[in-house]
C-alpha cells in the first residue's frame, strides 16, 4: 500500500539530495573537524559551509547560526541561557499554544522564582500584541513567542511583537521550527535576537537544529566542555547532520515559493473539500495568517483517533488533537487556549502537507475521509438520524 | 501509535451490533462528549430470561468503540445474573488486552451494562448515576467507582486509576485523595518510596535558611498548590518571619487563610525551623485571577 504522508509537521522525508550530500561523511570523510590534520581539517570546511548555507535561508550573519542537537535543544538553550544572562530580572512573557519545549521550560522557571505570564489566544488562535506590550516591564527578562503553531498553522506577528520587546530592552526568542523553509524570513530586518529551527521539519535529518543569536545578546553558554560552536555549544559537532541541514536550507531557499504556491493550492484543495464534503466540521485556526502546508478541520461527534486508525488502512498519515491520541485524557491545550468546544476539539484532525505531496494523493484523501467520518458518525449515539 | 491487539483491531473496523434495539428490556449510558467517550447500551431478553439481542452506540477511540462491540457479543446469551458478574477484566481479556492507558474503556463497557442491568431492574430510565462522594470533579468520578477499580484491577499507583476511570486525568487537583483511597485499600501492597525525611534541626545561618524556605515552597508546597491551579511566592524572610504571596486560583480563595496556615507553615515547620510563622503580603489580594487551562 501506497503511504500518503500528511503528516510533515510531526516530521519530513529527508530529500534525496540531502541524503546524498551527506552520505560520504559516514565512513569516507568521518574525520573530527577539530583535529589538526588534513584528513580532519577539510571537515570544518563543510560545516563553514552549511553554517553560510543556513544564514542565507534565514538573511543573517553565518556567526550568528549555533548549530545544536534539535529544536528541543534550541529552545531550552535560548530560555535558560537569556535568564542566565540577566539574573536580575524574573518575568518571562510567552503564550498558551507554544509548544511544550518553551512551555514546559518556562513553567519550570517558577519553581526557580521566575514569574510567567501565559498570554491567551483568541478564537482565531491569533494572539493581541498589545496585549503582550502591557505585559513587559522592568522585571521582564525573556519573551518567547512561537513564529507559526504546529497544531494550526497559525502565525504570529512575530516582527511586531520583537519589535515591541526591543523597544523595551528586553530579549526576543522565538521557535521558528514551523516557520523556516515554509514562509521567507529576513533576520536582518528583524528585532529576533533568538531564533530555534529543527532540520527534521525541513527534509534534512533528526537530531540537529539551530539556535541562531543575534551577535550581542547576552547568553551564558548550556553545554560545557569544549570550543565548538564558538564557546557556546561544546561537543564534537554533528556532522553528517550539519551537512545536511545545510543542504536542507538550501534546497528550501529556493523552493519557498513552490511551497507557498503549489502546497498551499493542494492544502485549500484538501481543506475546501473536506470542509464541504463533512457536515459538521469546521477549521480550527486564522484562515488568513496561517502556514501553507497546515489545516487543522474538526469533526464533531466523532473521536480523532478514531478517524487516524481509519485513515491510516488507507495509508493516508495525519495527526489529531484528541486527547486519546496522546495518551492523557485532555485534548490539545491549543486548540482548548483557542476555546474550541470540546465536542470538536476530540474530533480535531491536521493535515500538513509538504512539497512531496501529488494531487493525486489529495484527491484520494477528499474521497476516502468523507465516508470514514459518516461511518464513525453512525456509531456515535450524539447523532440521530 | 497503540498497540493493539488484532481483536481490538477487528472489532474496530468490523464493529459487531451497532445500533439501539427499539423498546429495549434494559438502556445503559454512560460518558459524555466532554469525557472524550460515551457509550448507549441496549438489550432485549427471550422469553427463558436471557440477553438475546445487545446492541451499542459509541463516541471514542477505536478501543471504546471495540470495547462496546465486544460487550454486546459476550453478553448474548447470558441470563441478567451472569451479566451482571462481568468485570472489566473480562471485557479486557476477551480483546486480548488493552493498553493500559485504555483500560478505562473496559471500565466504561462495565459500567454502561451495569446501567442497562439496572435499568432492566429498577425500570428507572435514568442515565448512571453517580453515587458517593465525587472525587475527581474533571472526569466526574466518584469514590465509590474509585475503590471498585481499585479493588477489580488491584491498581497500587494514582497513574493505574486515572488509566482505569479517569480520575485525576485533568487538573490533577484530586490526586491527593486518590492516593489516600489507595493507601487505605492496599495498604500493604504499596511499594514502599522513598520519602523526602526532614533534616535534624541545626543551627542554620541566614542565607542557608532562606535557601531552605524557597528550596521547600518548590518542592514541597508549589506542586500541591499547583495542582489546584494555585502558585505561590517568597517575598521576604524577616527574622522568624516568611512572607509570601499567592498567585493564581489561590489568590482569590477564600480558604487562603486555611491553605496558608494548613499547608505552608507547617512545612516549613517542618522542613525548616520550628520557630518559623508565615504571613501573607498585602498586595497579592490584588492579583489579577489568572485561571489555568
């Protein structure tokens, strides 16, 4: 059976030049690039090269990319390294749908005297910046605000919102691992001192990512014990990984607009006509501010899971916010931040698409979920008919 | 993704027995849409007294909706009083397992046939209800539910209840209660932790004992709180004295001063210095009320 993978804001297919790009560094060139040697040397010139190649997808200085072990790391090295730096100051600003690599981190920071103030979403899942702008004061060390959701798609007005922190001296991270590769960025017209990115999301493999810091924002380094990464990141660099992230972000740089235009003509496809085809659903998210690889459609009365077992006999790959999905008992906290009824938020399925996806598999999907969802339905005692 | 067994996965996608029998000998529901599962059960009866027809209506993840069809398929044939001896073990163990976090689904099937039997008996077509002290006000569980899972599945920990009904899955505030249920019901099973034990009292310099208070408010005072949506604050130490500020839920309660001197003084009594006593600082009445979730 054939896969047809919607699923590419959980993770990406590594595209095939990356895998080739990469695959002499296995067991030809596997020297360290720390080493004083020929043989090892010739490996820093590759990392040189994938750190340009990354600093020109996101328009920034190739000193200021840090590469780490993923989009977790970035983000838990920008929280603790910004509060590190200022150890005056105690409040962090971010908002209720980030994903749990901030959230969890700053809820942690309480424990250490931290205040955290959890900005809220409105039906849309947009956020008010000047709401956010009352927040900041003198006591604010760090304000982190996701570039775009990973469960809607929905973005945010990331450069506003930097600015406003700038304006007040105060730090600006934000976890761009949704946003990089699918929408343009200019870190050099931008107030970001803090940016995190997963080369998972953008076809190059697991296990690396960047933290890019804007020169001159004051962090303390979080992994001791050597000079990689200027100081900042000690360990012997990933470097197949690096190689390929490097690739990854040149092959987006020049893909970004296919991706706006032919991924985003198959997502409203997918969208338009599920949305017509299943009575009773409804999308959750900004329809205007949003990735275009994203829509995140409830179906009400019928349970997530349920639809992603059912998908999945066809082959077809999604993801769901139902609480069953992910083993607790409570359904996604953004599309609750969101206020979406519970009815539909259990029935709450994303489908994220990627510039390997074919309108064949689209139609293919618009034909199969419909009879799936009446299915379920019939089993449900919420529905007379 | 879940692991199930090919019987669960059979019963999924081949549910057995969908619908409602018109004018039923027995009606059971239980769950709702909020719950994230719910479950219609119908029966009807031969003339010798035994389930000749069962058939089901379910909102849930493919292990409830197995689950209710499996239910209906066992129950045929079984007179009133043999229904009503079905644990949730055997629904379980019909389907060759479930997940552990899914066993609550057998425990929903229990208790939609429960309701039908009663329903059958009683003639009452009233939906399950709920009976004792309700414990976990997220899932709506009452103790006595608590204590029968307990008891059928011989669960030792919070997270095995909250697996099997529910129960402390969502705010997490009840969970307090539910290891008190569990201490009191198995007692000698409980595998005995390691639990944090006060240091002996010495003579603590000024910057040890503050270290000593917030290292307390963190690890021993905020998590409890926390749980009820609540926070707490170390404003200052002066001499004996500790001034704090509640945040949160906690600010606006009314039992403040209840959870003030219950709660924090005695820890950091106990934990601290005897001698210690808490105040609360004035400007946290005025707080904004920052609701969780």
């Amino acid at each position: 059976m054939k896969t047809i993978y919607f699923d590419n804001n959980a993770t990406t297919r590594v595209a095939d030049e990356v895998a080739e790009e990469i695959q002499p560094f296995f067991c030809e060139l596997y020297g360290n690039p720390s080493s004083m040697h020929t043989f090892g040397g010739q490996v820093g010139r590759v990392i040189r090269k994938a750190r340009e190649q990354v600093a020109e997808l996101l328009g920034c200085d190739p000193s200021d990319i840090f590469f780490t072990s993923g989009g977790t790391e970035s983000d838990n090295t920008a929280i603790n390294g910004v509060l590190a730096a200022v150890p005056n100051r105690h409040k962090i600003i971010t908002s209720r749908v980030e994903h749990p690599a901030v959230l969890t981190v700053c809820r942690e920071m309480q424990n250490h005297g931290y205040t955290v103030v959890e900005i809220a979403v409105d039906k849309a899942g947009q956020l008010d910046p000047a709401e956010l702008e009352e927040q900041i004061d003198d006591d604010t060390a760090l304000v982190t605000i996701m570039y775009a959701n990973n469960e809607t798609g929905v973005i945010f007005p990331v450069e506003k919102v930097s600015e406003l922190a700038t304006e007040k001296g105060v730090f600006f991270h934000t976890d761009a691992v949704q946003a990089v590769g699918k929408i343009p960025l200019n870190l050099s017209k931008s107030n970001i001192d803090l940016l995190s990115l997963s080369g998972h999301k953008l076809h190059a493999p697991k296990g690396v990512g960047v933290l890019y810091v804007r020169k001159g924002t004051r962090m303390l380094p979080f992994m001791l014990g050597g000079h990689q990464e200027a100081g900042r990141r000690a360990g012997t660099e990933n470097v197949p990984g690096i190689v390929g992230l490097g690739k990854a972000c040149e092959l987006a740089a020049r893909n970004i607009s296919q991706e706006n235009e032919k991924v985003k003509y198959l997502r409203d496809k997918l969208e338009k006509a599920l949305l017509e085809k299943c009575p009773d659903s409804r999308l959750n998210g900004d329809k205007e501010n949003r990735l275009p690889n994203t829509t995140n459609i409830s179906f009400e009365y019928v349970e997530g899971e349920a639809i992603l077992l059912m998908l999945d006999k066809y082959g077809i790959c999604a993801s769901s916010g139902s609480a069953c999905t992910s083993g607790s008992l409570e359904p996604s906290h953004v599309l609750r931040a969101m206020g979406v009824p519970f009815t539909a938020a259990h029935g709450s399925i994303r489908f994220s698409l990627s510039r390997y996806n074919t309108e064949e598999e689209v139609d293919y999907t618009i034909q199969k979920t419909p009879p799936i969802i009446n299915r379920l339905r019939e089993l449900s005692p919420f529905v007379t008919r | 993704m879940w692991e199930y067994t090919d019987k669960v996965r059979d019963h999924f996608f081949n549910p057995r027995n969908v619908g409602e029998i018109e004018n039923p000998d027995g009606v059971g529901e239980v769950g709702s849409l909020a719950c994230g599962d719910a479950l219609k059960l119908t029966f009807s009866l031969d003339k010798n007294g035994k389930i000749e027809d069962a058939r089901f209506k379910t909102f849930g993840c493919a292990s409830a909706i197995a689950t209710s069809s499996v239910l209906t398929e066992m129950i045929k044939g079984m007179t009133i009083e043999e229904a009503a001896k079905v644990t949730n073990r055997d629904i379980a163990d019909y389907l060759g397992g479930l997940p552990e976090q899914k066993m609550h689904c057998s425990v929903m099937g229990r208790e939609a046939l429960e309701a039908a039997i009663e329903n059958y008996r009683t003639g009452g077509r009233k939906k399950h209800e709920l009976e004792g002290k309700v414990v976990c006000t997220c899932f709506g569980v009452t103790e006595n539910e608590i204590e029968r899972v307990i008891r059928e599945n011989n669960i030792t920990t919070v997270e095995g209840v909250t697996n099997y009904c529910k129960a402390g899955g969502g705010c997490g505030g009840c969970k307090p209660e539910i290891e008190k249920i569990i201490e009191r019901l198995q007692g000698a099973k409980i595998k005995e932790e390691t639990v944090l034990v006060p240091p002996k009292p010495r003579k603590l310099t000024n910057i040890q004992k503050i270290q000593l208070i917030q290292q307390t408010i963190n690890e021993q005072i905020r998590p409890a709180l926390r749980a009820d949506g609540g926070n707490i604050e170390l404003i200052d130490v002066i001499g004996n004295k500790v001034i704090v500020a509640f945040r949160g839920m906690c600010a606006q309660c009314r039992l403040t001063e209840f959870t003030m001197k219950d709660v924090v003084e005695a820890k950091l009594k106990e934990f601290v210095s005897k001698e210690l006593f808490v105040e609360e600082s004035k400007d946290s009445a005025n707080e904004p009320h920052n609701h969780r979730g």
